[in-house]
C-alpha cells in the first residue's frame, strides 16, 4: 500500500473540484511535497459553518474518508500539496528564510478557497522542528478562528480538528493534532519580502501581479491610482493598509491581543491569521502582554496599532522595486493614519450605541473624548472588558445602569462619565441603540481559562467541555440562557497562572 495514497472518492463524496491558482506561480514560491501521515487519527471537532462556506457536506465531514485526508494521511485527486516559502521580520528583527514549517497547502477549490493542514509534518522550511502540532495549540487555534468569525472579525477558518496518539515533544511529551485552516490565500507580508531581500524582482512582480489580478483587481483602475501616479503596486499597498487597519480596529475594539504580530504571520489579505499565544482580555489593562515569550512587550495590547503600521512600512519597502516613487509609497501607507482612528471610532460608537455621529462639525472630537473617558476609567480600575460592555449593553435596554457602575471603584468618576454618556446618546431611539449594543458587545469570548478548560478536558480524551465551548462562541451574541455562572463569568484566580507562549 503506497504511504500516501490518493482518495478514490464513493459516497459520500466531497463534491470539491480543485483549482490551485498559488501552484500555478512555479516553483520559486514553493516545494511540492506530501504531508507526513499520522497513526490512529480521530476527529476531535469539526464546524459546521466552514464546511459550509468550503461547500462540503457533514456526512462528508464526519467520514472516515476525510478523516484520513484532514488528518494528512491521503489526498483527494486533483490536490497539489505545498510548503510555501516566505520570509520576515520577528519581534522587530530581520529573520531572514522562513516558509510553512507545519503547514501544508493541500489545493485550491474552484470557488477560490485555499485548504491548509496545519501540524502534517516536516517541510523544507521546518528550520530543524518536526512539523508537528500539539492537541493544546490546536485546540485553541480551533476554536479561535471560529470564535473571530462569529464575532465579524475578518480571519482564517477553521474545517476540522482531529488528532492522534503520536508523541510530539514540546516542553514535554504531548499528542499530536492537525487544523484543517482555510482561507481566500494564506499569502502573508513575508511572501513579498523574500523575494525583495534577495533582489529577485520578477519573482516578486509576478507574486505582485497574482495578488492584485486574485484579490485586488480594483488596483488597476485608474480612479484607484490617480493619486498614486498611477501606480497598481502603490495602490495594492494602500489598499492592504487600509483592509490592516479595519482589522486592527475590531481587534481593539474586541479586545483581542494576538501575541506575535511578526511580518510572517501579517495576511495579505488583512485577515486574523496564525493563532498562538493570543488571549482575549480579563481586566482592561491597555499595555497587557499575552505572549510569555515577549519579553520586551513589543506586541502589547495598546501596541498593536502601531505595530500594524510598521509591518506595513515593512511591506512597502519590499514593494518599492515595484513601486519605485517614495512618495507614492508613503501615501500609500498614509492610508492606515486616517482608516484605523476612523474605523476604530465606528466601532466604539457602535459598542456605545451612539446611532449617528454627535452633533456639531468637531462630532468625531467629542465621541472620541467621551471614548477616550471611559476607556481611562476603565483602564484605572482594571474593569473586566467584556462584562462591562455587555452590562452596558443590557443597561441601555433597561435603563437600568447599576450593575456597570458596581464594576468600578471610582464611583464619581463612573457618575460623571455616565451623564456624559446619557446627554450624548438620543433618549427617543433606546430600543434601536439598546439592540445595536448587544450585538456590538459579546456575551462570550474565548478567555484563557475557559480554553485551558477545553485542553484539560480534552487530553483526557473529554470532548464535551470544547464542543459546549464552540456552540457558545459561535453565536456569542445571544443569551444563552443559563450559561451565565461559568461561561460568561468573572476569570478564576487561577487564570492570570497561565502562561501562553510561541510555542502553545
């Protein structure tokens, strides 16, 4: 039997036909290779929702057939399976070649979604790992990436998680898993600057080129680039710093940290991608750092903003063999100062159920400083974010606000602010705020505990605590009546104990 046979498809069957547009790039951009089967494979999770938007069915999903293909052990025919190469900037630092060290490109449908193993096995660019994921991470970048989807966040999916007894050593001994991940390309920041790094200037032109002709075709309108002399790769740059920076606005406003904002692991397409040491935060402490390994806190919370920025600096450095005029490139990236404040406000507003924007022509400069208030005062108490704004939201409803103001100790100064708030928000359109607060303002969000909570569950092979988990984070709008006391509740004493790093 051959080590990585090719799925002969009976029923049922994927109904997946394969395009494989990255392959079709050549050879420079990538190794062809299998990914590395594992024994004893079983499915762990699966989201209905993903398969939905790949365009498969659940029989499907739940076969042992895609169990074997989603676990790395077959492929179906007309896939093209790759390791991409890339390069970047870690923690501020020129790190030279990197590539997809764990990840496997497995193809491309006809409907342009692109499916990548994560955790099948060694590639060329493993830099000495064994190209391995462990059941932790995965389960954590799981539920994740569904979570950020249901909560509007543009991200990367997550089909499928299944696992394996086979050991991967990490701190210590654990068991392997492989995410099914998703996306329109997984095409990063660090894609163009390998090419650049090297002088290889065709390569990144014809890398230029499939973006924009794929995923940017609006970058060669001359409306797109008339402030740009013209120029499609100066307007493909814009154009990713402004997709950035709507991004990086429903991040803070979610409060998401991502832990490691490398150039590598910065999406193209202005999606949330390679979820590691990311946490969603307890207490709002703006310079919170979620990663262990981030010693210097250079992706702390209140720091992300203008890490984004300086990736895209980074970007437009590798495209300026392509661009050539530094003031088209620097207005280009000019994009990103005006798209994050705005957007960010837009969310805020939403967050504060604040329907049109304030009267006046300084309206922006008055919902920022009533903004800018109460995230102070937020940030002075170490208010817990998402139960704030959810008792918020419920507040506005019912008129009733004294169940936000026990989350502060500054009672005066929460007074203060609330009748600010009050005079600015329009009395006759309660109900209408009230709603758009509540589905502004999530009910769950996945908190390290209650991952942690799901891992330890789940290495006892319990697969209970991460499917309630998932159920709830996929609709994490709604009530949910009775899942209050622990899924939405205060974090433990224990949680602020938990260390995440590079390698969870």
């Amino acid at each position: 039997m051959p080590s990585h046979p090719t799925i002969a498809e009976a029923a049922p069957s994927s109904g997946l036909r394969w395009h494989n547009g990255f392959a079709a790039l050549g050879s420079a951009f990538f190794t062809e290779l299998q990914p590395t089967p594992l024994p004893a494979t079983y499915l762990v999770a699966t989201s209905e929702s993903a398969a939905r938007w790949l365009g498969v069915s659940p029989p499907w999903l739940r076969s042992e057939a895609a169990l074997q293909v989603l676990s790395g052990n077959a492929t179906l025919a007309g896939m093209r399976p790759l390791a991409s190469v890339y390069s970047g900037h870690q923690f501020g630092v020129w790190a030279g070649q990197l590539g997809d060290g764990r990840a496997i490109l497995l193809g491309e449908t006809d409907a342009g979604i692109e499916v990548q193993l994560k955790g099948a096995g060694r590639t060329p660019y493993s830099r000495g790992g064994d190209g391995r994921a462990v059941l932790r991470s995965s389960i954590r970048e799981f539920l994740c990436s569904e979570a950020m989807h249901a909560l509007g966040v543009p991200t990367t999916r997550a089909l499928s998680l299944t696992g394996s007894p086979a050991p991967v050593y990490r701190e210590e001994a654990e068991t392997a898993a492989v995410v099914t991940r998703l996306a329109p390309s997984f095409i990063r920041f660090g894609h163009f600057e390998h090419f650049a790094s090297s002088g290889r200037q065709a390569e990144l032109q014809q890398l230029a080129d499939y973006v924009i002709d794929r995923y940017y075709p609006e970058c060669r309108s001359a409306e797109a680039t008339a402030h740009l002399g013209g120029n499609a790769y100066a307007a493909l740059l814009q154009a990713v710093s402004e997709r950035t920076a709507a991004l990086l606005a429903q991040w803070q406003a979610v409060g998401f940290c991502h832990g490691v904002m490398n150039t590598d692991n910065m999406s193209i397409l202005g999606l949330t991608i390679d979820y590691g040491p990311f946490q969603f935060l307890d207490a709002f402490v703006p310079g919170h750092i979620c990663n262990h390994s981030d010693h210097q806190g250079r992706y702390a919370f209140n720091r992300q903003p203008n890490v984004a920025y300086w990736n895209l600096f980074c970007l437009g450095q590798a495209l300026m063999p392509l661009i050539g005029d530094t003031a088209h490139a620097q207005a280009a990236l000019e994009s990103y100062k005006t798209v994050f404040p705005a957007r960010f406000l837009a969310r805020m507003r939403d967050k504060l159920g604040l329907l049109q924007p304030g009267p006046g022509t300084d309206a922006d400069q008055s919902d920022g400083a009533l903004v800018d208030a109460l995230l102070q005062l937020l940030a002075q108490g170490g208010v817990d974010w998402t139960i704030f704004w959810r008792r918020l939201s419920q507040a506005r409803a019912s008129g009733d606000y004294e169940a936000a103001g026990d989350l502060f100790l500054d009672r005066d100064g929460w007074k203060r602010w609330l009748l600010s708030f009050k005079e600015r928000s329009d009395p006759t359109d309660q109900a209408l705020a009230a709603d758009l607060m509540l589905k502004a303002n999530p009910k769950f969000v996945l908190r390290n505990h209650l991952g942690e909570e799901a891992i330890r569950a789940a290495t006892r092979g319990d697969f209970t605590v991460l499917h309630t988990l998932q159920s709830l984070l996929e609709r994490p709008f709604e009530e949910h009546a009775g899942q209050d006391a622990h899924w939405a509740d205060f974090p433990p004493d224990w949680a602020s104990t938990i260390e995440i790093s590079c390698s969870s």
